[in-house]
C-alpha cells in the first residue's frame, strides 16, 4: 500500500498536559521579578502609610495583610530565582513545571503554546504514514532525519520528499543531498521592498569558475574570500561570503538597486543545494500541490474528526507512545477505507503467513480496533 517514491513531512502541534502560566523563560522570570520588586515597594509605602493612622487597631490590621502580601512575594521571588538557576544550569531556553518535556512553540500567527510538535511522513499513494516521532522544537532540523526514517521503513535508496516553508534550511537541505533525498521545500519570497523587482538578490548572476557576482548592470561583485557567522533569531547560524561591486557611484541605476555605498550581495555556504532546491520547485509546482494531500488527510482525521488535538500523558516517551497507538490506528482505518474490512482480514491473513508475518493471529488485531459487530459482518 506504499508507493515509496515521494513522501511529504510535516509537523503539527498537539498540546501538552501544561500550560503557559507554569512554562518560563529567562526574560519571562526577569519581568515577573520585576513586577515583583515594584509591588513589594508599594506595599512598603502602604506601611509607612498605616504609621499616620489615629486607629491603632485598623493600623495594625492592614499591617498584618500587607506584611503577609510581602512574605508571599518574597516566596514567589526565591522561586522564580532558583528556577533562573535550573534554567541556566540545564542550557534549555525554556522550563516547564508540568509537564517538563514540553515547550512553548508557535502555533498560528505568532500566537504561541505549551505543546509538542508531532513529525509525520506520509506516502504519496494513499496518505499512510509511514513515520513519526514527536519533539519539543519546531520544524527545522527535522527534514533529514524523516526523510531518512521513511526510508528505512520502506526499504528504499533513494527518496523524493516534500515540506512546506518551515523545514526550508540550508544545512538540511545539503544533508538530504547527501543521503539520496530530493528535496521540494517551498521557499520564502525575500525580496527588498526598497529595492527595483529587476535588481532584486534572485537577479544577480553568480559565476562559480571566477566566484563572483555580476548584477543587471554588467558590474562585477567580487568577495574578500572571508566567511562570516549569520545569525538571526530562532534560526540555526550559518555562514556567508559576501560579495561587493565598487562602481555603484557611477551607475545609472543605483537609486533602483541599493541605497547603500555599494551593493553587497551575502551568498550562503550552502547556497548551491539551495539553489537546486529552488529550482525544483519552480519547475515542479504540480509535485509540491501534492504536499496537502497527502499531510492534511492523517492531521485532518486524526485531530478535526477524532479529536486528537492534545496529549493525555506527559514526557516526550510517553507521549511518543501514545501518538504511535493514535497513528496506527489511523493507517487502520485508512486501509479499511480502502481496501474494506474484508479485504483487509484477508491481506493481514496473507500477512501472517508470510516470512515477515506478526506473531499473533489476525483476529487477535484487529480485535484492538475493530467493533465486534464489524467483525461479525465481516
């Protein structure tokens, strides 16, 4: 029932047994103690207040409320620093008091949530899925790894696999290079709003025999040879080369290209998979159609019809085994849709007489998942 020539991986978020209050980060703990300092100075100056009092007794009465107000603050300060030291201690960004294994990741919209992604690779012929693992991080890093255990399960070489914009990095792209992956990630539009469509990066022709870049124009940029860190935020660092034309001040269309002293142009280490990534899914946009497909049928089954949308267990193992029973159950069911409950009894008896066959009986199955009615019919 597997094609296994073209897969599609994709990530879906599923929410942990925790939630946001009892998940922190380092500047969410340095805000709270902040808040926490700036209260207990109002609660301090509430207690110089109740010294002007004439009521000795309303006095002391509002001291005691307020002193128990402080003691309160000065335990939840102590808290949150030993939990500033945890979080230091361990190298995570992030420390969840629940659920320790979960994470706060983005779901929609820079709306966040306390969850865990769930990694699926489907096959292009009937939607199964024929892999799965479940982590605490977003979607990049997790291209290759897939890919590469869908490979194993379907016992193949050489793979095409399909991802949408979150899986689109540079170094993954060149590792599933290496191991026999094609890869059609989307890729993102970046293009300089300050910059004329015709002198856009996309536009500028690179050289790979002389290493240069040459613009529109016909002017050269050329690199010093240095490599340089890139870093940006919530994505993995790489290096880039850059590349710079000295003649931008006397060219008629600089206003168009930069409004810098000369155009720099920065070149990926990773580029050259890159670009033979980009041109893939420019040349096969029927291919990458078929990324929906093939994903949204299993996450649309198993969280809008079944309502699989959070986990009933906590820890990263745990809840790997229970999305394994949930994913099992669903390529269940896709076959009887396919194939029929009879069809299927008579393939998994085939099944079980073959070398490869399971060690229990077929009934002993699909008594798990089957309603005894259905069985009965069958």
């Amino acid at each position: 029932m597997f094609g296994g020539e073209m897969i599609a991986v994709d990530g879906s978020k599923f929410k942990a047994q925790n939630n946001k209050k009892n998940t922190f980060n380092d500047p969410k703990l340095i805000k709270s103690l902040a808040y926490i300092e700036a209260k207990t100075e109002e609660y301090i100056k509430e207690l110089d207040d109740c010294d002007a009092l004439e009521d000795k007794q309303v006095a002391e009465l509002k001291k005691k409320e307020i002193l128990k107000k402080v003691e309160q603050l000065a335990d939840r300060k102590e808290n949150y620093n030993e939990l500033r030291e945890k979080l230091k201690e361990s190298g995570e960004k992030q420390i969840s008091l629940v659920d320790e294994d979960s994470r706060s990741l983005p779901v929609k919209d820079g709306i966040t949530d306390v969850c865990y992604n769930v990694q699926a690779v489907g096959d292009s012929k009937h939607s199964l899925i024929v892999a799965y693992d479940v982590v605490n991080t977003t979607d990049q890093g997790q291209l290759s790894v897939m890919a590469c255990k869908a490979m194993e399960a379907l016992g193949v070489q050489d793979i095409t696999v399909l991802a949408d914009k979150g899986y689109y990095v540079g170094k993954d792209l060149n590792e599933c290079k290496e191991k026999q992956v094609t890869t059609i990630v989307a890729y993102p539009e970046r293009s300089n709003k300050n910059i004329d469509p015709a002198y856009q990066t996309d536009k500028f022709v690179y050289n790979e025999q002389q290493d240069n870049y040459t613009c529109p124009a016909g002017a050269i940029l050329i690199s010093n040879g240095s490599t340089y860190e890139k870093k940006k935020k919530a994505r993995a660092s790489y290096f880039v080369r850059k590349y710079e034309t000295i003649s931008c001040s006397t060219c008629a269309f600089k206003g168009l290209c930069t409004r810098g002293k000369n155009r720099i142009i920065e070149r990926s280490e990773w580029q050259d998979v890159i670009d033979e990534n980009n041109r893939r899914v420019d040349r096969h946009p029927d291919k990458y159609k078929k990324r929906q497909q093939i994903n949204e049928h299993p996450y649309g089954t198993i969280k809008r019809s079944w309502g699989y949308t959070y986990t009933l267990i906590k820890g990263l193992e745990k809840v790997g085994g229970e999305l394994a029973i949930i994913i099992t159950m669903y390529n269940l069911r896709r076959a009887m849709s396919i194939h029929g409950i009879k069809g299927l009894i008579e393939r998994l008896k085939q099944w079980e007489t073959a070398e490869k066959g399971p060690k229990v009986s077929t009934t002993k199955v699909l008594h798990c998942y089957l309603p005894y009615r259905a069985l009965q019919a069958a």
